[in-house]
C-alpha cells in the first residue's frame, strides 16, 4: 500500500529535517478568506472561524483500495470488509485486499443524471441476526425522480454478495424532474430509529418546501424500518403535515452522524456560503431559505438577506466560503486521541477532512487535514482508523486510511 505523512492544520508549518518532524502550529482560524456574505455577522462568539488547536496531530494516509468506480458512501461489515455503494447504481464488497467484487445483484435502477445515483446505505442494528441494510437512492418515477429508500437482505456468499427482497421502505414527495439535491444521509438512533435526510431539489420553485410540513423537500424525516412515522414525531396529528417529519427548513443534506450521548447532528450544504452544522431537534425550523448565511451562486441576496428569523434556529456553526460537506463521523476512540469526542466531516471543496472539536454542543477548535481528493464519504474502522472516501469528477474512487503517524 502507499503512503505519505501529512502535517494537518491551516497555517502549521512542518519542515523535516535529519529524520526529525519540527512543527510550529498557529491558534488562528484555518478560514482567512473574505466571506461571501461581507455584511453578515454570526449571531453568536464561536458561531463561525473558530480557532486551530494549540497541537494537531501528525496524520499518516495510506492507500487501501483504488481504482474503484465513483462511490457515494461506504459501511463497514461485522468481518472488516466493506459495503460500498457507486453512484451509477451499483453496490460492491471491497475485500480486506483493498479488491472490489463484481456488482451486486438485486439493486433496483437509480436515476444518476446530475447529483443523482445510489447514495447512502446503513447496516440494520441487528445486521448480524437479520442481514437488513438499508440504502438511499434517487429513485426512476413517473414524471421525474425523488430520494427514497429501501430495504434488503445483504447475502454473503465468499468474496461477492447479493441483495435479496429489495423493497422500498419510503418515498420522499412530491416527485419533480430535476437532477439536484436528494441528500442523503441515513442514520439509525440508539432506539432504532432511521433518521433520513434529504434535499430541497435546489430550484427556487422547490426550495420554498423547505419551510412548508406538507412536502419532503428540505426535510430530516424519523421513521421505522417498515418506513412508518414514530407515534412521537413532532407533527404526528398536525393537519396536513407529513407524520414523518423530524425537522424542516434545511438546504441539503448531506452529512449526518450521532454523537457520543445518541443525539443526531447534521452538516448541510449551504449556497456560496453558508454551509451549516445543526443538531435537529423535533419539530424545530432551520429557516432555509427565508434565513441564511452566504449568498445566490450569482451573488445577489437570497430572499431578504436576513441570517435571523424569530421562530427559526441558528446553526451550532456556520462556513463562508464553504467546506462542500459530505460524510460525518463522530470519534471516539483512542487510535487518535487527539480527536476523541470531535465530529469529522468530509470536505468536497476544501479537499480533506474537517475536524470539529466540540464542547457543551459548541465548536471549540476546528482544523484541516488536506488530502488532496474531494471526500465523499468518512468512516470509523474496527482499529479506531479513520477511512475517507475520495471522488474525481466524472472519475473513480479511492479508500484512504488515516493514523496517526
């Protein structure tokens, strides 16, 4: 396998000299661009820019498995290797030899125009006892397409598998014919719960459900594994809400993970600026697009150019310019101690991982790991690693492991 050593942080200054690592670390913000938002204010001391840590750790990446096609997502399986799923619409296994077997039978046509494809996948809690994974996709329909998800049993059979009883589980509505913003992220709650998050479809006909409870645009849902609301939903006999409705108001999520007490917690994308970290709560508004930090793609407004609304949430924090979040993992382990209890993102435009030490549900210090490829997707291994995966534009995939060196 190949590696190399990287020296993580904004401004740190690595230089190696006679076999010895000598590093000088600076406790300034990793971002020092101009925002794009010039006239916004966080709302909060810490809401945005926090400082680097005082010391970041020494970070190896090795090169696990390459040449595969363009992944979204990745899980590990109780025997180390990997359930992998590529955005044309296949699903692989990738062998502790870094070898991806041929496509899985049994996965149901995706719509991988634009940002569409075969998206997130999830191990049912009990995997070991039901075989159940659970996998999102942007599903064919009559007069366009949506985010839905399904459910199969994942048969191992020596070095391939095979999904057997593929069925959807629930459908994201109403159907519209675009090719942006499903999301998604699955994540199960310590009851086993399934939070799904999706998209608002991005055009500014659709983006308006966000803030409306009788669509699924712009939505984090809760559900069962039969694809059923929680009797506790928030909205759950509300008239004309959607049951299944865990919180509305977001943009486009894309990374999502539990922390430490089983909390959910979400990075979403935000326009050009504005991308947010928010922990959901039940029934609560995260404002897009009546309220936002960053601006339009074109540089105008969008909507009033308000980042406060009364009845709307603040992001815990916020990034102007953007990071591009994909792929969220909470560590807790000790292979690298310096980021136990943090969040680590995967970033799309910064081109590594994003590390976000938290304190009393606040962002204490955050720092990047430069990798060099666009992270789609980050996961925790059974050693304590940190596996990212990386995409290429119209390209292939790569798995990188990362240890402290």
């Amino acid at each position: 396998m190949r590696s190399k050593t990287l020296l993580i942080g904004g401004t740190m200054l690595s230089v190696f000299l006679a076999g010895q690592v000598l590093a000088q670390s600076s406790s300034g913000p990793v971002e020092t661009r101009q925002p794009n938002g010039t006239d916004q204010k966080p709302a909060f001391e810490g809401q945005t820019r926090a400082s680097q840590p005082a010391q970041m750790p020494t970070i190896e990446t090795q090169v696990v498995a390459e040449g595969l096609p363009h992944l979204w997502s990745m899980e590990f399986l109780p025997d180390g290797r990997m359930l992998v799923t590529a955005k044309e619409g296949t699903m692989h296994i990738v062998g502790t030899d870094g070898k991806a077997s041929a496509a899985l039978a049994g996965v149901p046509a995706v719509d991988a125009a634009g940002q569409g494809g075969l998206l997130d996948v999830a191990l049912a809690p009990d995997f070991d006892r039901s075989g159940l994974i659970f996998f999102s996709f942007s599903e064919p329909r009559d007069g366009g397409n949506g985010t839905s998800v399904a459910s199969a049993k994942l048969v191992l059979s020596g070095d391939g598998a095979e999904l057997q009883d593929a069925k959807v589980i629930f459908r994201q509505m109403p159907t519209y014919d675009g090719d942006k913003h499903y999301g998604s992220r699955l994540v199960f709650g310590p009851a086993g719960e399934l939070y799904v998050t999706v998209g608002e479809r991005s055009d500014r006909q659709t983006r308006v459900q966000s803030q409306d409870v009788k669509s699924g645009f712009g939505k984090v849902f809760r559900i069962d594994t039969t694809g059923k609301a929680l009797a506790d939903n928030p909205l759950v006999g509300t008239d004309g809400a959607m049951p299944e409705i865990w919180s509305y108001g977001h943009r486009n999520l894309q990374a999502a993970a539990l922390d430490g007490q089983g909390r959910l917690w979400t990075v979403e994308h935000g326009p050009k600026g504005g991308d947010e970290l928010n922990r959901p709560e039940a029934g609560k508004n995260y404002g897009w697009p009546k309220v936002t930090y960053g601006i339009e793609y074109s540089g105008g407004e969008i909507g009033d150019g308000i980042t406060a609304l009364s009845g709307t949430e603040q992001p815990v924090y916020y990034w102007d310019p953007v990071i591009g979040p994909s792929g969220m993992v909470f560590y807790d382990d000790d292979a690298v101690p310096e980021w136990k209890g943090a969040f680590l993102i995967g970033g799309l435009v910064t081109q590594g991982l994003v590390v976000l030490h938290m304190e009393n549900d606040r962002v204490t210090f955050e720092e990047h790991v430069p990798l060099d490829a666009r992270i789609r997707d980050v996961k925790v291994g059974p050693d304590g690693s940190i596996y990212a995966v990386t995409e290429s534009r119209g390209g292939g995939s790569t798995i990188l492991k990362l240890t402290k060196a």
